[in-house]
C-alpha cells in the first residue's frame, strides 16, 4: 500500500526540505497564508496547522504583525562551563566579540555585588558577543579598581576572551554564580548593538564570579537575544 501525504503534511515536508537544503535561510520569511493557500490549494486553517506544528518542531517561528520566519539555531547553555565562549565552539559556531567601550564607572548596585561602597570607581568592560558574526548577547563586566588595570583590559581586544585575558595576569575564576529572568532592553544603545527593538524582552543573566580564595572578582549583567539562547539543566535523582 503506496501512502499518500496529506496536504498540510507536503507542505510541512517541503518547507523542511528547503530549511535544510539551504534554500530558507536563519531569518529568511517563509511564504505568506494567502500564498501558500493559493499554492497549495487548501485552507487558511490547514497553513496554520502546519506552521503551529513546524514552530512547535522549532523550524518556524511566528511574529506578531510580521509574519513567520526560519527560526535561527539556538545556542544551547548546558551550564558545564565558565565560559560562554568555550561552549559556543564546542556547538560549532564561529564565536567573536566586539568591544563596546572600556572605563571606570560608579555604580552602586555592581559595587555592592562586589562587597564594595557604592562611591568606588569600577572597572567597567562592555562588549558584544558574536556568534557567526551575528550579535547575541551583550555583556556589561565590573571590576574591582585594585584588581585589573585599563591597560590589562584592553587585552581583550585582542584575544576575544575576558577569562583568558584574566588567566594571563594571574586571575583564574574558579566558580560562578547566575540568576535568570526576562528583562526588556530601555536602554537605546544595547538595543542599537544587539538589532532589537527598544523594550526587547531579553533573557537577562546576572553573574557573580569567584576565584579559588571566594573573593568576588567580577560581577557582570547580559542580555542574550532569546531567539538564540536557551538554556538546559541536567537534573540527577
């Protein structure tokens, strides 16, 4: 007996089809309802069913007032490692970063994460993170002023990797600590260097990281674009 596709599951199929083979891109819109019905042959309610299936199998996603897009690959954090970078490699994307600006700074809530009064000036790094040579995440790193200098710092520039820089001046983190939520982006500029629009809802990541002494030596805030980011926690029983 020779099965027949049905129409909603030809056009599921061919859309996977072209995701895969290259034809619809990360980001690329896939056909409108009205085009798809026409093409198709079928109706309105049968195009839904199969964008809510291809979104629900993570291929598609949805946009309110745009329309429906290839939803781009997700980085997946497994929480196995400090560093954000090493992991990205580890999934196979070309990892960069783009420094944003490097200064000192008072700010009393980075301060007091610190274990430091709120009038003291921080080391303050901003940077990009680039997952091929797309914008993901933007990272706001504050220091103790007695534990790097600006000059030290500026090293990241050139060897696109905080803890790598802070290894080779004898600063090794040891173990983190992170909070997630969700937090919209007010801020215009962070909005500008990661492509969102202002009150972006962001997956939002506070961070506080220790040496082998626990002493605090950074404290930092991200804002990951979550349509790239995800996170996964193994759990033992």
């Amino acid at each position: 007996m020779i099965y027949r596709m049905n129409k909603y599951e030809q056009l599921e199929d061919d859309i996977v089809s072209d995701i895969k083979s290259g034809k619809l891109k990360p980001g690329d819109k896939v056909d409108s309802e009205s085009v798809l019905k026409k093409k198709y042959n079928i109706s309105a309610t049968t195009v839904r069913k199969a964008f809510a299936d291809l979104i629900n199998a993570g291929y598609l996603v949805g946009k309110q007032g745009a329309g429906t897009f290839v939803a781009r690959k997700q980085m997946i954090r497994a929480l196995t490692s400090i560093s954000f970078s090493e992991e990205l490699k580890e999934q196979g994307y070309r990892v960069g970063m783009r420094v944003d600006s490097i200064g000192y700074e008072i700010n009393e809530n980075a301060a007091e994460e610190l274990g430091l009064s709120g009038v003291t000036d921080l080391l303050c790094l901003r940077r990009v993170r680039l997952a091929n040579d797309e914008p993901v995440a933007y990272h706001i790193s504050w220091f103790p002023p007695d534990l790097l200098t600006r000059k030290q710092i500026e090293e990241v520039r050139k060897s696109n990797s905080l803890y790598d820089t802070m290894k080779k001046h004898g600063i090794v983190p040891a173990v983190v600590n992170e909070n997630y939520s969700v937090r919209e982006i007010i801020d215009s500029m962070i909005c500008k260097q990661l492509a969102v629009k202002r009150n972006y809802p962001s997956f939002f990541v506070k961070r506080t990281t220790f040496d082998a002494e626990n002493n605090v030596i950074e404290y930092a805030e991200t804002y990951f674009n979550k349509e790239w980011y995800s996170v996964t926690v193994n759990i033992k029983a």
